[in-house]
C-alpha cells in the first residue's frame, strides 16, 4: 500500500511537536535506560529465570512498539491548518457547539486527530462515532448519534467556531 493511500491523521502544530518531541525522548534518553536495564540484568547471569531481564525486554518491546506508532502517525500526518474547512461548516480543527434535542443544556466539542483527543478535555477523534454524525453538518441543522448502548440521540447544532 502506498504512502498517500492510507488514511490521513489530522493534527495541531502542537500536537505533532508534542509527538516529535515524545519520539526524540523514547529514540534518545528511554531507549539508553532500558539498555542499561539489559545490561545490568544480564550481568546477573542466568536469564532462564531473570524476572529483570524479563521486564527489560518488555519495556524494550513496548517503547519499539510506541516508536513505531508514533513514526507512523507523523508520516501520515496533515497539519488541521492546512486542511480545506468549509466555512461554518463542522471540520477537523473546529468547536462545535450542540444542544441534545429537548434539552437546554450546550455542549461543545473540538474535533481533533486521534492523537490529539480528550474527551474529558472536551477534545473528541475525527474518527469516533459523535464526531462522524456531526462533520459536513452546520449551525442549525440536526445530527443523530448513536451511543455505544445502541440508543439514538439527536444535537442541534448550536453553532460552529473556528
């Protein structure tokens, strides 16, 4: 499969700096301590029955795992700045602020890159299913979301902000 054929990740410029910055850490400084690790456990000798050089070696498979995760998502990256957003549109890089049908409580929700998201920050994936039901979607009109449980909710859409 080629480079451009899988699936974009929108990001923040501080959201990709953040992940530079974690992989420059986990490529330098952790990957050294976790040799270190190596090292002191296999001085110890028999590694049949090593618990340190056991947990070594998963620390070792875990950071590769999160290098190799990290150096994907930022190969597929593309900055939420510049990505074409339809105006008053609900985009990546947008807060949308909804209203469930009948209800007169406001909720607003920035849709960002997975990387990127919290819902308890108010932060939602481009990619979860709220997100889904409320992209290409204006001020005004109305979203169906379906929950986890199966039941459906209806937003108003309140208002979209850049």
């Amino acid at each position: 499969m080629a480079m451009q054929d899988k699936p974009q990740i929108p990001m923040t410029r501080a959201g990709k700096a953040r992940l530079e910055n974690e992989l420059a850490e986990l490529k330098g400084a952790r990957r050294m301590e976790i040799a270190e690790e190596l090292k002191e456990a296999i001085s110890h000798g028999d590694l049949r029955e090593n618990a340190g050089y056991d947990e070594a070696k998963r620390s070792q498979a875990m950071l590769e795992i999160r290098v190799k995760e990290i150096e994907t998502d930022l190969a597929n990256s593309v900055l939420i700045e510049d990505m074409d957003a339809a105006a008053g549109k609900v985009t990546v890089g947008v807060t949308v602020v909804v209203q469930e049908t009948g209800g007169t409580l406001e909720e607003s929700f920035r849709i960002v890159g997975k990387t990127e998201a919290d819902p308890a920050q108010g932060r939602i994936s481009n990619e979860s299913p709220l997100a889904q039901a409320l992209l290409g979607k204006a001020a005004g009109e109305v979203a169906d979301f379906t929950t986890p449980m199966g039941n459906t909710t209806r937003f108003n859409i309140v208002r979209v902000e850049p």
